[in-house]
C-alpha cells in the first residue's frame, strides 16, 4: 500500500493501562507505520496510579516512527475529558481517537481513511458488529441508543473509535463544555458523517475500568448534555398526571353523588402519594442536574490541569 499523504494523530487515553501500553505501541507501528506521510501518538495519561507513566516513557524511543507526545494529567478527570485533551493537541491533517486495551484494531485506521475519501466525509464512525453479550447487556444498550437517539435531534453513534478531518478537529476544539461528551459533541457538529464496522479485539490485559455505576453515570451525562429535552418531558407528564388527578377526582365525585359509593381510604391516598412524591423527586433531581453543570460551567475553571508533556527523545 502506498503512502497516504497526509499527517495524523492517534489520540489514546489511558488509565492505569501498564500492562497494554508496549503491546499498543507495536500494534500501532505494525498496521499503520509507513502508511502515512507522518504519524503522532498522542497518549493522555488520565491520573493513573499504576506505573502506566513510566511504561509509556520507556517506550518512546523504541518507536521513533510514531512521533510520541506524552500527556499525564495531574490527576483523574475521566476518559471524555482526556480524549478533549488529546484533540486540543491535534495539529495533523486527520486525527483518530481509539481506546488503549487494543480492542480497536489500528488496521480499521486505513479502512476508515478509504471510507472518508470515497465518500468525502468529514467523520468516519468506526462501530463495532454486534456480539454475544447477555440478555440485560443487550437490553441496556439497545434501550440506552434508542433513548439517546429519541432525546438528541441528531444521531449520536455509540462509538469512540472515530476517524475526523482537520475540519472536524477545528471545530471540536472550539467546545469547552465542563461535562464534555465526545460522541455527542460529534453528533452536532453538523459536517458530513459515514459509518464503517469492525470486530472488537479481546482486551489485551486487565480488566475494564468502568464499573456499573460508572457506566450509568456516563450515560446519565451523556443524555443530559445532547438535549434538554428531558425537561420538556417532564413538563409534559406533570401536565398529563393534574389531567388524570382531575379527572380521578371528578369521577370520584359522580360515583358518590349517584350511587353512593364509598370514596377509597387510606391505601389508595398512600399508594398515590408516595408515586408522585417519587415522581417529583425524580424531576427535582434531574433539574438539579442541569443548573449543578449549568453552575459548574460559569465558574470557567480549566477542564484539565497537565501535569507534564513529554515529546520524542526529550
């Protein structure tokens, strides 16, 4: 295969990923080194506890194809945050963002190029194929996808693995939202989209640093910041419950007044309490969800503090 001409960057966050960084390495320089006119390895060291930053470091000068630039964080901000950082930093003429476990295959990198210039796209989403997985993980992101497609008024591909021009890149840069989200950022940013697919790898060492419940609070996150949409939701169930609630109470009144039925006691004024009790504080929270980021972001603090960057044979 021939060279392409262009420059690009490969964005990887990592977080105390030790035990994959030689192996990411080499896979990167065997599938794409020699492919384009020149290529930076930007890795973005989230915090990591393990001894992730020293690994990367002792790598750098094993692959000077790479061009590596080495950015560790002065602590944990979380993976959205640091894939910002990463493109901050992009200055090629395409730029990559892929996760550091190698379950994205860097090969895909090449297919998602071909893609770009055969549909002359502006972002190439690199999703995976559907696997195995158990039936509630199958229901939790189906209806996760379904949920975030119906709340945004754009698709929002459920993929980190994505491939962006300059232009694209130039843009992104330009959002310094405090509860970034990059696939959602990516979903309006309004340039022209396509889509590939690839088969997942097995993660290459150790286990996923994403817990249930930070799983659900990233697709909290990810809900609240594509759309206020669940507000006018919540306008519109609250409208409907005082329609029902008047309507039961009319009812009630006729079923007394012509037949003399007794109005029901304590179990149905219980149940209906405590529903709508758990209904407000439902909205009350999501509300405060949106003035706590709204409260957040006017404090304009930076997004991430760097602890040091390290670039190639420094």
């Amino acid at each position: 295969m021939s060279i392409i001409p262009k420059t690009i960057d490969v964005v990887v966050p990592v977080f105390n990923e030790s035990g994959n960084i030689e192996a990411l390495f080499a896979a990167i320089h065997r599938e794409i080194t020699g492919k384009f006119k020149m290529i930076n390895l930007i890795i973005i060291d989230d915090g990591s506890s393990d001894n992730t930053s020293e690994v990367v470091i002792e790598n750098i000068n094993k692959f000077p194809q790479l061009n590596v630039v080495f950015i560790r964080f002065t602590r944990n901000y979380g993976k959205e945050i640091a894939v910002k950082c990463g493109i901050d930093h992009s200055e090629s003429d395409l730029c990559v963002i892929m996760d550091g476990d190698l379950q994205h295959p860097p090969k895909c990198i090449l297919e998602a190029d071909h893609a770009m210039q055969k549909n002359d796209a502006n972002l190439v989403y690199i999703s995976p194929v559907k696997r195995e997985k158990r039936f509630y993980q199958k229901m939790g992101t189906s209806g996760y996808r379904k949920i975030l497609n119906f709340l945004s008024k754009e698709k929002v591909y459920l993929t980190d693995f994505t491939l962006m021009d300059r232009k694209a890149v130039a843009i992104v840069q330009q959002f310094n939202e405090s509860d970034f989200y990059t696939r959602g950022i990516l979903s309006i940013v309004g340039l022209k989209t396509f889509e590939i697919s690839y088969v997942p790898n097995s993660r290459f060492d150790g286990k996923t640093k994403f817990s249930f419940f930070k799983l659900l609070n990233l697709a909290i996150n990810g809900i609240i910041s594509v759309s206020t949409r669940p507000l006018r939701l919540a306008i519109y169930l609250g409208i409907t419950v005082s329609l029902v609630s008047m309507l039961f109470g009319i009812f009630l009144v006729i079923e007394k007044i012509r037949y003399g039925q007794e109005i029901a006691g304590f179990a149905t004024l219980g149940f209906g309490l405590f529903f709508f009790a758990g209904v407000q504080l439902l909205f009350i929270g999501l509300i405060g969800e949106y003035v706590g980021k709204t409260y957040i972001q006017t404090k304009n603090r930076p997004l991430y503090t760097i602890d040091f960057i390290k670039k190639l044979n420094e």
